[in-house]
C-alpha cells in the first residue's frame, strides 16, 4: 500500500521550514554583526587617545597610608592630595592611591584638637599630637621630615591661666620651593607615646616612625615638609591635566 500526505500539508512543512530556516540565518547575521557594530560606536567615543599620548593607569598609582592625631591636610608637589575626612574623634586612618611624581616634596600641615585661645581640650585637658604616613613606594615619615610649629599653648603647660602663642601661617609653606631650610628635623615618638586607636592597626605603617615637634603636648599646629628624590626618574606618562581649580580652592588664588 502506498503512502502519500496531501499535497497542501506537504506545502505546509515545507514553508514552515524555509521560514524557520530564514529566521536562524538572519539571527545568526546579526550575531556576528553586532561586535563590529560595537566597536565601530566605542571607536567614535574617542576611547583611544591620539597617537603618542600615553595615559598613567591605576598600576602607575601607589597607595597612601595616612593617620593623623587630630587631623592633617596634605600637599603633593603643590597640590592639595588629601584632608582627613573626620577633624576630631573618632581617629581614622585616611587611605588613598596618588599618583607619584619624582622628586616628590609633600607638605602636611597637623593640628593637635587644640582651643585657638587656651591650647585646651575639654575644657582643661592638655591634649597631645602625633603624625605618621606610609606611601607603598617606600616613603615614610622619620625624624629627616622637617617640622614646625605655629601655635603652642597652653604656655608652660599652666592651665589655670592659659596663654597661647601663634606664629602667621605662610602662604606658600605647600609649594614645591617653599624654603624649609632653617627649620628643625622632626621628633620621633614611639607607638606607646602616642597610643593611636583601632583604625592604625589595620592600615599598613610598617617602618613608618610617628612624628611632631620637640613637644607633643604643647605644640598644636604643626608644619611637616620632606623631599621625596628618585634619581633618573620619568613619567612613564606624557598627558597633563587641564585643569584649573581656583574657584575650587577659593583661599589658594594664585596671584
Ligand atoms: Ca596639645
Ligand atoms: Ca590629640
């Protein structure tokens, strides 16, 4: 006996599998299509710097360890790079990844929670200072920072009538030429003089000697300044910022 489907279900089959058939080509075209497609749109954004250009990336950066008793801004060749985000309790660490240029000089102005008029904390607590910083290429602070104070109180650590005494604050004592060379070396402290909180313990200090003035006590805002050098060091880099931030920094008008 013989078999046979009628001639419009046999039609039928074979339309549904041309249009099947055509269906996956087309998805298969646009598959391949799509990556190209993509690129070409990337390409227009401008992804790729002009020929020549070589931009830092993040494995140019180092990392920035930084804990300050009671709080500290920092300047990088010139540039405000850090302030410590919390001025008084509790002690943090402030950690963040810079962009190193050679010779480096960083500035770092201190302050000790301090009255402006008594030197006091609390009331009439003598309150005590301490600095330390650790960059991941080595740099950390020691006694060959410079440092000084520009405000000391209470005088003669007398509580009961307290007198303080301030010295003006340079304008450029964060520049690169800034001339530090009359100033004394740093103190070292040790750890248990200082007796930093939970936060330096997780950060990495390694090596890295606590800092102030002569007087740990008594001088509440202090000046730190050190010249990193590097012989023979270049940019790997040659892309330089645009940028001009003096209505950012509205004390820092450069004249
Ligand atoms: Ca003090
Ligand atoms: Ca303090």
């Amino acid at each position: 006996m013989k078999t046979y489907l009628p001639k419009t279900i046999v039609l039928k089959i074979f339309g549904f599998s041309m249009a099947f058939l055509t269906l996956t080509i087309s998805s298969f075209t646009l598959l391949l299509a799509q990556p190209e497609g993509k690129e070409k749109k990337d390409k227009g954004k401008g992804s790729r710097p002009p020929s020549g250009l070589i931009k830092p990336s993040m494995a140019d950066t180092i990392k920035a360890n930084v804990y300050a008793d009671n709080w500290f801004i920092m300047y990088i060749n010139g540039k405000l790079t850090a302030v410590d985000s919390i001025d008084f309790i509790p002690h943090n660490v402030v950690s963040v990844d810079i962009l190193p240029e050679y010779p480096m000089t960083i500035a770092v102005m201190a302050k000790d929670n301090a009255d402006p008029k008594t030197g006091m904390e609390y009331g009439t607590h003598i309150g005590d200072g301490g600095f330390i910083l650790k960059f991941a290429d080595g740099t950390v602070t020691s006694s060959k920072w410079k440092a000084k104070s520009f405000f000391k109180g209470p005088l003669g650590s007398d509580t009961k009538n307290p007198k303080v005494q301030h010295e003006p604050i340079p304008d450029d004592w964060f520049k690169i030429d800034f001339d530090d060379s009359k100033w004394k070396n740093a103190t070292e402290y040790t750890e248990e003089r200082v007796n930093p909180k939970e936060p330096f313990f997780k950060a990495d200090f390694k090596g890295a000697k606590w800092i102030w003035t002569e007087d740990l006590d008594l001088d509440n805002t202090v000046i730190f300044r050190h010249r990193v050098e590097k012989e023979g060091w270049k940019p790997r880099w040659n892309t330089k910022p645009n940028i001009d931030i003096t209505g950012a920094l509205p004390w820092r008008n450069e004249k």
